[in-house]
C-alpha cells in the first residue's frame, strides 16, 4: 500500500476511534449526571480491571453495569490506539492481512477479518 493511502487509513481510523472516544464519555458523563473532572478522567485512564474501577467513588445511584459495560468499551478504544501506534491497528491477528476499514467503522475494536472471525466461531461451536 502506497505511504499516502497508509497515512490515509490510519488518520481515518484515529478520527474514527476520537469520536467513539468522545461520544462514549459523554454517555458515561450523562450517566452519572456531571461532567468529569479531569482527575476522574485519568483515573479511568489508567484503571486496568474491575477492582480498580470499583474504587471509583462514584456514587450508589449509578447503574454500574451499564458504566461498566461503557468501561470496557472505553479501555477497548484505549487497547485500539494503543495498537494503531504501533501500526498492528487494523491488521487481523489470525493472518496479518489488513481488516477492510468499512468494517473497522462499523466494528472499531474487531481484531479478525471476516474470513477469520468466521473460521475462529465455527471452530469454537465445534
């Protein structure tokens, strides 16, 4: 692939993974009725498990399984660019091929092409 289309992807790929980014704080800031602090930002930022993100004081009024469950969609965007600056964003970890970017935005996190997904599911229902 020709460096300028590389430089395309990735810079698509980034803005795709910002946006996602962006929307979900905002669902989590909605949630808990107040913006985040920046402090409680780099917490999340860092938190690596369950435990940790359990001592977050963040009130008993919180429906923690759908924060969680927006938890792991942010540490997954956070995994996502992780790997995008390591240039392994977007390359299936079965067979190295690059993942088509229509199904990186639609599937931001998915880690397998299709071909491959579809072998791994059929070998896991066998």
């Amino acid at each position: 692939m020709k460096k300028r289309a590389v430089t395309n992807r990735i810079e698509t790929l980034r803005r795709t993974l910002h946006e996602m980014r962006e929307k979900v704080i905002a669902d989590i800031e909605k949630q808990l009725g107040q913006e985040l602090a920046p402090s409680v930002t780099r917490k999340i930022d860092i938190a690596m498990d369950d435990g940790d993100w359990a001592s977050l004081d963040l009130g008993e009024s919180v429906d923690y399984k759908v924060l969680e469950m927006r938890y792991r969609t942010y540490k997954d965007i956070a995994d996502a660019f992780r790997r995008l600056e390591a240039r392994t964003y977007g390359i299936c970890e079965r067979c190295g091929k690059e993942i088509p970017l229509n199904r990186l935005q639609v599937e931001p996190f998915a880690r397998y092409c299709v071909p491959c997904l579809s072998l791994i599911e059929e070998i896991e229902k066998g």
